[in-house]
C-alpha cells in the first residue's frame, strides 16, 4: 500500500456550497430574500453569499453542471425548521416534513424554484 493511501484526510466543515441554476438573476433575488442579505461577491457566471461558517455560491447551469436533487444534500442550521419551513413555503417550495429524527433533530427538505434541494437543520433542544 503507498504510504498516502495510509494517511486519513482532515476534513473541516463544508467551507462552500454550490447550487447551479438557470437564472441567475432570479435565484439572486430569491435567496436575498430567504437569507436576508445581499451577495458579497458577484462574478458573470456566480455569485456568492457568506453564511455563518461558510459561503452559498450560486452558480449558472453548463453542460458539466445542472440544478436539481442528485442525492447530496448540505443541511443548513437554523433555529426554528418549522418557522423557516413555514415561511420558506409561502414562496412556492416543497418541503416535506419537517420531522424530528432519533437524534432529536428537526430536519426538513427544501427544494428551491431553481430545482435545488437545501436540507434544513435544527440543533435538539
């Protein structure tokens, strides 16, 4: 076995999410709206916004990268799932549950105008 196959990878907390989506000015202004705050970095292709403990970027489709739910989730914490939920849906998202799990979690799934699915996370009690 070579001696790098040996050594386990020291992995941090995600430092950056990606959604790609087909309108980026539309996906802009809707997660402005559910974060409460404006992109910190604009680009033509992307743009970014900074989260608590890492960065949201969007960025628009291309042939190498689509929206939609292919079977990873990033769960984002937040206080309350059922308030966020519960707002979240009056701008047109699916999202079932949201259910507590045996952890004593709060979870629920989100899936954005764009096609992405956010998971969302909240702390037991």
């Amino acid at each position: 076995m070579d001696q790098a196959d040996s050594v386990p990878a020291a992995l941090g907390a995600p430092g950056n999410v990606f959604y790609f989506v087909t309108d980026l000015a539309a996906a802009a202004a809707w997660y402005s709206a559910r974060l409460g705050a404006a992109p910190v970095t604009r680009a033509l292709q992307l743009l970014m916004f900074a989260l608590p403990g890492a960065r949201l970027t969007l960025h628009e489709a291309d042939e190498f990268n689509q929206p939609g739910p292919s079977g990873t989730v990033p769960y984002w914490t937040v206080s309350d799932v059922d308030a966020t939920v519960a707002e979240w849906s009056q701008h047109g998202e699916r999202a079932p549950g949201p259910r507590t799990i045996m952890t004593g979690e709060r979870l629920c799934q989100v899936l954005d105008p764009f096609g992405n699915l956010l998971g969302l996370r909240q702390p037991p009690a």
